[in-house]
C-alpha cells in the first residue's frame, strides 16, 4: 500500500538515505552535549525512540551495555542496521516501535532518549508518560529537538509545516520544562544551542525548486520584523538564513 506522502513514514521513507548521510544528524553538536549529560556507564541499557537512521543509539551504544532503537518507518530502520553494521557494532538492535505506545515492561532500561523527532510526535505529554513507564527508577531522559524563542514559535512551526507536512509541533525551552516536570521528572541539565543554517541546508532533504520553497519564502516575506530578530534572519531582499535554536534536556526520574 503506498504510503501517505504527509505522513512521518511517508516522508521519512522517502528520504531515509538522504538522512543516514546527513552530517548534521551524525555529528551535530546536540548529539555531543546529549550524550556527555547523559553520562552513560557500562552496565546501563539503553532506548533511542524515532531512532531514525540510528545515529545517537549508535553513539550510545559506544558508552552502554545494550541499545534498542524504535522506529516507525521500516526505511529508516534498514538504514539504521546498515550504519551499525558497518562500525561493527554487536550491541544495538533496531526494532518497528511506536513512541506513544512502546511495547517494553516497566522499568526496563537505565536510560531513554529522543533527538530531533519530538516535534513529529501526536501527543507529547504521553511520551514522556510512557519514557517514565518504561525507565528504572532513577533512570535519565534525554530529549533534543529544535526548541523556538518566546514569540517565534508560531511562525517556526508555519515554516516547518510547509516544509514537511508531518510536522506537529516544536516547543520553547519553557514549555519543556513545564511539561517534563509535570511528568514528575527531575531536570538535571537543559541547554539551548543556536546553529546559523542556511535556507538550503534548512530545507535538506527537500530540493529546491519545490511548492515547499516558494511556500516558505513568502511566509517569510510575510513576517514582521520582531520575529526575524528573534530568528537572527539573514536576508539582503530574500531570505538566507536564520539561526536555527535546539533544546538540549537531561531529566532524572
């Protein structure tokens, strides 16, 4: 059956071997800051949820004794197992899992994350719910997903919809943590780290040249000046690029 193109699994089915090459998501200063906060230890068991192409399981998987990836889309997963294949990898699996509804018992590992996904995810509050469910006591969260200023959020999420209509929402860093404490964990650590991106590279994996591009120029055109400020847009008539914010959060259960 083919698959609804404004869907998470269609759009990442899509473009799952143009994210298993993106350097941003293998190498990205957030997987660093996440992983060092999360200060992994060899006896720890590990979740990854909307591991996408396996880039942060594998990066814990260097630091932990066991990994589990989930994912929704099968696409993403292949990539995933090849990535891990190829550095040698023993301990990480990668398995078809839902993040609202994960099919692992209580108090199961040592540590959950997400990175860069959330903002695909129906219900975010009942992530966290199932993230507490699933964790040992004591167990740490690690979330990172783009995390707009006060006062350009809506526009941010404008954007991102017209780019990828499988876009839920992205949160500020405040609404993050109220919702990580109103889901009884503890924060232990949150940064927030800007990237200037340019409108090329923002879009990737969308070309150039599409309906998504010249949507989002005129939403662009469109704004007011106090949101290309927050934004730190570059633009000399049209848009260049702005600077792009990501949430960097560890929490305790």
């Amino acid at each position: 059956m083919r698959k609804n193109p404004e869907s998470v699994e269609g759009f990442f089915g899509v473009h799952a071997g143009d994210y298993a090459k993106s350097q941003s998501h293998a190498q990205g200063a957030d997987l660093i800051a996440l992983v060092a906060a999360l200060k992994t230890r060899p006896t720890d068991t590990a979740l990854d949820v909307a591991t996408g192409t396996g880039f942060t399981a594998i990066a814990l998987a260097n630091g932990v004794k066991h990994v589990v990836g989930i994912d929704v889309t099968n696409e993403m997963l292949g990539e995933a197992r090849k990535l891990a294949s190829a550095k040698g990898l023993s301990n990480v699996e990668f398995v078809i899992g839902d993040a609202l509804r994960m099919k692992f018992a209580s108090s199961a590992f040592d540590i959950v994350t997400t990175r860069r996904a959330t903002h695909h995810f129906q219900d975010v509050p009942k992530f966290l719910h199932e993230a507490s469910r699933v964790l040992k006591p004591g167990g740490r969260l690690g979330v990172v997903d783009m995390s707009p200023p006060e006062g350009a959020e809506a526009f941010s999420n404008k954007i991102e919809k017209l780019r990828d209509a499988s876009h839920v929402e992205a949160f500020t860093p405040n609404r993050w943590k109220s919702m990580v404490t109103e889901a009884s964990f503890q924060i232990r650590s949150l940064q927030v780290l800007g990237e200037h991106i340019s409108f090329k590279r923002w879009l990737y994996p969308v070309e150039l040249g599409g309906v998504e591009e010249a949507s989002v120029r005129s939403a662009w055109r469109e704004v007011g000046p106090e949101v290309r400020r927050l934004l730190r847009a570059e633009a000399n008539g049209d848009i260049k690029g702005w600077t792009k914010s990501r949430i960097v959060l560890v929490a305790f259960k």
